[in-house]
C-alpha cells in the first residue's frame, strides 16, 4: 500500500468533524515544538520561533518565523469541514414506535449516499465542570445510525426521479420504542458526566465506512471528507518538512466553507487578517511595514478539483480538465470564483517545475456554473497574489468519494516547496523566486 495515502486515511478516520480535525494538527504542530498562542493573550513572537492559535475549536493558523527578520508571508489555506448533516437542538422525535434525530443539511451534500449506511455522531459538547464551560470532543464509536431509503415497491420512480426532502427522507433513525433522551444519556456516558452538565453542542452525523485503497493497481482511495482534509493533511505535511531562512510561513486552516465561509472561524473572517497583523506587529516596526508585507506575500488556496468521470466525461471542459494520479490542479475562472491569475499561474508553475510535480488544469465549462472556495474570500481581508489548486476526484460531496492515491505525495512535495522559497518583486511586474 501506499504509504502516503494510508497515512492520509488514518488522519481522515481519527478527523471525523473540523473539531477533531483542528485537535489532530494541534497534536502534530505541538509534538514539532510549536507553541500555543491564544487570541485574548499577548503575544511574544520571536525570531525563530514557531506558534500555532485556534478559533472556535474549529480553525486553526500555524506559522514559522525564520532566524532573520521578514517581511514576506507565504500562505498556504485549506478548510476542515465537509458536508454533513448537522443535529438540531431539540434532537429527538418519536414517531410509529421508533426514535429518529431531527437534523439539518450542512452544505452541498448529496442527500443518496447518506442512505442505507452504518452512521455515527461526532463533533464537539460544551460541558458545565467547575462553574466553568469546557469544550469536550465527542466520537461516538459505534454503528448508532441509519437513514433508510424507501423501498422500490413503494416509490417506482427512485431510479427515474430522485427528490429528497430535508426534513423528511434525511431523517436518520437511532432506535425503537426507547425512552426520551436517549442521545443525551449515550453522549453522557460516553463523555462520563452527568446529563445536566451538558450545555450545547456542535454535532454532526458521520460515515461508519471504512476507507479504502483498490484498483487493480491500488491506484486509488476512497473516503470521507477527501474534500478537502486531503489537502489539509498534505499541507500539513509540506509545512512541518519546510524550512525557509527568509519567509514567514503560514498553513491556515479554515472553517464552514461549505456553508459560505461567512463565520468568525471562515475564510471570509478577519482571522487571517488578525494573525498576520499581529505577527507583523511583533517583528515589523511600524503598520506600514504590514501592508507591505502583504503586498510582497503569496498564497495558494487549496481545495480539491473535479476530476474527469468515467462514465460523464460531457460535464468538464474538452482540455482544461484534469484526471487521477496526474498531479496538482491549478484552477481557473474568468468571473474570478478561483483567484488564480497570470501571474500566480507562472509562480505555481515554476514551483512545480523546481519541486518536480506534474500539473494540470481546470476550468468549468463555459456553459456550466462551477463551485467556488475560499482565496477569493480570504483575499477580500489581505489581498496578495494567489492561485487556487487542489487534488482531483470523484464524487465531490459525497459522504464516500475518490482520489488518486499518488497524488497526495505530489501536493506535499510542492507545498514543502513554496515554504522553502522566498518570493521577492524586484521590479514591477518582475517577481524573483530563491531559496
């Protein structure tokens, strides 16, 4: 097996939500000496140094001072989250002598692949503990769910004319006659608290499904969330390989892009913005110094790309279209939902060529309105030049999609490669690349 791609696995199977997967990186930055930075603290950032600060739990923004002042950032942001189905407040409803979760669509999932499949619950509960709310991560590690479809018999036209109603088909069920409350007392237990104790939370349903590598040549993977905690493990990964003697490095790993980015803890926030100001404000002397630093700064957006289907190649575009194991994608649009330009563009490329990675590159057709992510928005806070890539797959939203099982060792090859170069614009429009 492939030794890239079990590793990517096992973190995707221990990150079921953004808050296990913001727990994990917390794990990995603090096992390399990063220190914790919190946002209501002072901060003492020095030469050398190297800090980590959450927000919400949920999001979280690492980054590398080099030995000699700066005044360059490279940036590499991806986001932890991926679409689910979200547990209301009032959970429980029981109905016709079973016990179903009320819940709520959590970005563009597609609503068929969530049936007739082992669920779970995972995600985050705040807990009273001594006159004090704590936040307790929550993985309920057992087969507790399912969603089931209705029969053919009773629906004829299921293979025809597929329609899902949120409120009614998405339903999962989590037992028969039972008492009420029954998901309070299991998170209880799980968490070994009391039941009063338990004052909110953030939960979410979760495949049971084992990831998997297969192909006649195990050329491929297949998992939950690939989109896009495949780019945050390959991030993850070129970012504590890297060293840059010139550059502060930066991996941003951002929140609820599926439902727009428009949160304290989403790329559209000021969180960005709010950590490299700071920074800067500790090894710059003045603000001037920080809008200069980021008018000299890079960034790549990092979100996974459709890959051409098998059976469907008429939904990508004739050329610009990109398949599994081929390499990074560098993703384009003339409307501007990718921030990619020409210039960002050459940089991408010439990276690739030093880092020795294959690239391709997609754009939607043009009679077809494609996705978005996050550069554009996190640009709208600190502008600088960007350009959005990503990994190829399949089945993007899905709760079990596919990707190439090589193509993870080439995006941490050439994000390892970004963080140990040092950009510079020596002239206007000239930009000069140096280790």
């Amino acid at each position: 097996m492939n030794h890239t791609a079990e590793k990517l696995l096992t973190f995707i199977k221990e990150s079921p939500t953004a808050f296990q997967a913001v727990e994990m990186m917390k794990t990995r930055f603090t096992e390399n000496g990063f220190t914790e930075l919190k946002e209501d603290e002072h901060w003492e950032i020095k030469n050398g140094g190297k800090y980590f600060v959450i927000r919400n739990h949920s999001a979280i923004i690492a980054f590398t001072v080099p030995e000699v002042s700066s005044d360059v950032f490279h940036i590499i942001a991806s986001h932890s989250d991926s679409p689910s189905l979200k547990i209301k407040e009032n959970p429980e409803m029981v109905e016709n002598g079973y016990v179903k979760l009320n819940v709520e669509k959590y970005g563009g999932m597609i609503c068929s692949t969530w049936m007739d499949r082992p669920l779970s619950v995972a995600g985050r509960v705040l807990i009273k503990e001594n006159n004090a709310i704590t936040s307790r991560l929550l993985t309920l590690d057992r087969d507790l769910l399912m969603i089931p479809s209705v029969a053919i018999h009773m629906n004829r036209e299921v293979n025809d004319k597929a329609s899902y109603n949120k409120q009614v088909d998405m339903l999962p069920l989590l037992g028969g006659a039972a008492e009420e409350g029954v998901l309070k007392k299991l998170i209880a237990a799980e968490l070994q608290v009391a039941e009063d104790q338990i004052l909110g939370s953030d939960l979410f349903l979760c495949i049971r499904e084992k990831a998997a590598v297969w192909g006649c040549n195990e050329e491929f993977i297949s998992s939950g969330r690939l989109d896009d905690q495949q780019c945050v493990f390959g991030i993850l990964k070129g970012f504590l390989k890297a060293h840059s003697a010139q550059s502060i490095n930066v991996a941003a790993f951002f929140d609820n892009e599926e439902v727009g980015s428009g949160t304290k803890q989403g790329a559209a926030s000021t969180f960005l913005y709010d950590v490299l100001h700071r920074i800067a404000q500790n090894v710059c002397p003045g603000d001037e110094d920080f809008h200069r630093a980021v008018a000299s700064s890079f960034m790549f957006s990092a979100d996974n790309a459709h890959a051409v289907h098998p059976n469907h190649p008429e939904h990508t575009d004739v050329n610009n279209c990109t398949y599994m194991n081929k390499g990074v994608v560098i993703k384009t649009h003339a409307g501007q939902k990718y921030t990619s330009d020409g210039m960002s563009v050459a940089a991408a490329r010439e990276l690739a060529a030093r880092a020795g990675v294959p690239l391709q590159y997609f754009a939607n057709r043009s009679d077809k309105v494609g996705g978005s992510t996050l550069g554009n928005l996190a640009m709208a806070q600190v502008s600088m030049n960007c350009v959005d890539i990503g990994l190829p797959q399949l089945a993007m939203h899905s709760c079990y999609e596919t990707a190439g099982a090589e193509d993870t060792l080439s995006l941490i090859k050439l994000m390892q490669e970004l963080y140990s170069s040092h950009f510079e614009e020596t002239a206007f429009g000239t930009l000069s690349i140096s280790k």
